[in-house]
C-alpha cells in the first residue's frame, strides 16, 4: 500500500511555499500553540483527570473563548479487542489552553461502525 501524500503547500512570491493560515480571530491558545497545541493539552489534561490514557482525538475546532475537541478513551479492555469499551469525551479548553469542561458524549464498543 502506497503511502498517503503529504498535504501540498501553497506557493510564495518569493518562490518557497508557506502553509495556510485561518484568517479571522479566533483563538489560539498562547501556551500550546493553535490546534495542534490544543490537541496536546485536551489529551494531557482529560488523562490526568480520568486516569486513563486518551488513545486519539476524532475532532478539534476554535472557538470564541478558545477550543474544543471530542477526544476517543479505552474505558474497558476485552479480548478480543473489538469488543473494548471505549468513549468519546467532548473537551472544552480556554484560551491558555486550560481545560474548563468535559463530558461523554458517547459510549460504543471498538468494533462499532457509525451507520449515516
């Protein structure tokens, strides 16, 4: 299997290519630097408060007081491992970057496909 490309830049007058930036003002948290700052901290924060160790996050987006992110967590190990438990937590983060809030959306075993 090929591996997948990496994200194309946009070119620069001045020749070099410089990635895309949001316009607008949103926030960015000035201690973890813009969303993938963010990712960091939603994941470092919601596993010190629950105690397990967040294993990715399925969403980020700005707000206007700083982040929020859904961040998927193993809650209950099973073998065979499609049949773990496992949830999605929607964090909220100010603009520092600081958790505020988090709750669980949604329970579902690893198996699980969404059906739309």
């Amino acid at each position: 299997m090929a591996a997948a490309e990496p994200a194309k830049r946009r070119p620069r007058a001045d020749g070099g290519t410089a990635r895309r930036r949001p316009t607008g003002d949103r926030a960015a948290p000035s201690r973890s630097g813009g969303a993938a700052g963010a990712i960091r901290s939603a994941v470092e924060q919601l596993g010190t408060l629950l105690g397990r160790v967040p294993e990715s996050v399925s969403a980020i987006r700005p707000t206007d007081d700083g982040w929020e992110a859904d961040v998927e967590v193993l809650e209950l190990e099973r073998v065979p491992e499609t049949t773990s438990v496992m949830a999605t937590y929607r964090v909220t983060l100010d603009k520092k970057g600081d958790l505020v809030a988090y709750e669980r959306k949604r329970r579902y075993t690893r198996g699980q496909i969404d059906r739309r």
